[in-house]
C-alpha cells in the first residue's frame, strides 16, 4: 500500500476504500508516457534545446533573457485573452491525470488532492514556501552572477488592470499542474510499477529540473532540488495540496514581487 492508499484509508475508512482497477504494468508505462508526452515531459525536451540554443548563441548566459510569463499581442483585451487560453490548455493535463485516476477507481483523495485539512495544509504549504522561496532566490542571484543561468524575467505583461490576477492564476497553474502531475501522479504510478521510493523521488525531481533547463543551470539545479525535497514531503505526509499552496506562493512571489521591484532595486537583475 501506498503512502496515497494510507491517507485515503485514514480519511475514509477501510468499509468505504474503492476497489481499484489498475491495467497491467505494460499498460501503466504507457499511461505515463502518453501523459508527459503532452505536458511537462514535453516541456523538458524544449528545454533542453532552448538551453543548447542559449550555449551556441554569441552572448553569453547572462546576457540573454528567459521570460515566463509575457505578453502575446498588442491589444490588452486579445492579450488577457491568449493569457487565459494558456493558463486553460496548460491544465489540460491535470484533468487527464484525474480522470485516468478515476477509471482505475482511485479519488483525488488518495494522493492528498482535497479539502479535508486546509490549516495543516496552508500552515505546511506556507512554511515551505518561505524557506524554499528564500533559498531559492539566493541560488537563482548566485546562478545568474556566476554567469550559469539566464536573466529571468518573470513577467512581462503591461500595467493594466488584470495584470496582477493574471499573475496570481499564471503562478496557481504552475502549483496545481506541476505537483498533481510530477509528485501525486507520477510517484503513485511508480510506486505501482514497483520503483523503490529514492528511485521515485530521484526520477520526479530530475523530470522537475529538465522543463526548466530553458533558465540555465542554476534553473535545473534549484528545481530538482526542490523535487527532492517535496517528494520527501509527500512521502511523509501523503498530501499534495500543502505542495501545491507552497509553489502557488513561491511563483506568485515571484511574479508580482518582479513587478513591483525591477528597475527599483539594484539587486535585481531588469
């Protein structure tokens, strides 16, 4: 039994557990294939181009930028609009996740996706992000210096009224897509095939720092560490929901922190 089995049967009982319909382990490699295939997966091969790009360029790695969220057209009504869509088709996945969940009898519960602890899980998911948060700026600055890691530009979007919502949604997508997909799907799918846990963690983690090789080294290393250290969270606590709060936080930070600092500090590459 996994550690997505222990909580759902803590919380709903063992008279009340689904009986669970997984296909064949064949069939489960696959599933998981198909999935990072369309997203994140797919992502990390990008990436890791947009990198070989950046190291062949004339410039250097700190002289070339990597925006994440930007604007997409002139006109600020169509450009709320591409920015909805794209928030939209991102979370496509997730609910490809969840639904191949529910055909092989499995809740959201099961991976600590639900409502059933929302002080532990804001408490949780707003320690984390201030230490993982912190301590990745510092990795990002020392990254950026050391001339490993691209300037990132957060957020490019114009000052008009729906740029800090779009921000906070943009930084909520990243939470809900990246640990429902590559710590609550993922490490529940290769506990079934049989991986050990550090296998797991090791293999989530290195997925995590792939789809952000586009950043540089310094954005590769700084994700997958923070990918060992949720899968060890989620080992323990068997909840995705304190992740999804704590990267929420951290990109919602980053976003609007960027916003309003850059160009005002001096530490803050612009």
């Amino acid at each position: 039994m996994t550690i997505g089995d222990d909580a759902a049967a803590a919380g709903d009982g063992a008279a009340t557990a689904p009986v669970l319909s997984l296909p064949p382990p064949r069939l489960l490699r696959w599933e998981i294939f198909c999935v990072f295939a369309v997203s994140l997966g797919a992502d990390g091969l990008l990436a890791l181009l947009s990198l070989i790009r950046s190291l062949t360029a004339a410039q250097p790695l700190a002289s070339q930028q990597a925006q994440l969220v930007a604007s997409a057209a002139p006109n600020h009504w169509l450009d709320l609009c591409f920015q909805l869509a794209y928030i939209a088709i991102d979370l496509a996945p997730v609910v490809l996740v969840l639904y191949l969940m529910a055909r092989s009898g499995e809740r959201p519960s099961m991976i600590g996706l639900d409502a059933s602890q929302p002080v532990k899980d804001t408490v949780r998911g707003a320690v984390l992000a201030a230490v993982i948060g912190g301590c990745g700026l510092a990795l990002y600055l020392a990254a950026y210096h050391l001339g490993l890691s691209l300037n990132v530009v957060p957020e490019s979007l114009p000052a008009v009224w729906w740029r800090i919502p779009v921000l906070l949604l943009s930084a909520a997508h990243d939470g809900i897509l990246e640990e429902i997909l590559v710590i609550g799907y993922l490490l529940r799918r290769l506990d079934q095939l049989g991986w050990t846990p550090w296998k797991a963690i090791l293999f989530s983690a290195l997925l995590r720092g792939s789809y952000h090789l586009y950043q540089g080294f310094g954005g590769f290393i700084g994700n997958a560490a923070m990918g060992i250290i949720f899968g060890i969270l989620y080992r323990r606590w068997g909840r995705v929901m304190p992740l999804i709060i704590a990267h929420t936080l951290i990109d919602a930070v980053t976003f609007v922190g960027y916003a309003a600092l850059v160009g005002k500090v001096s530490w803050l590459p612009s």
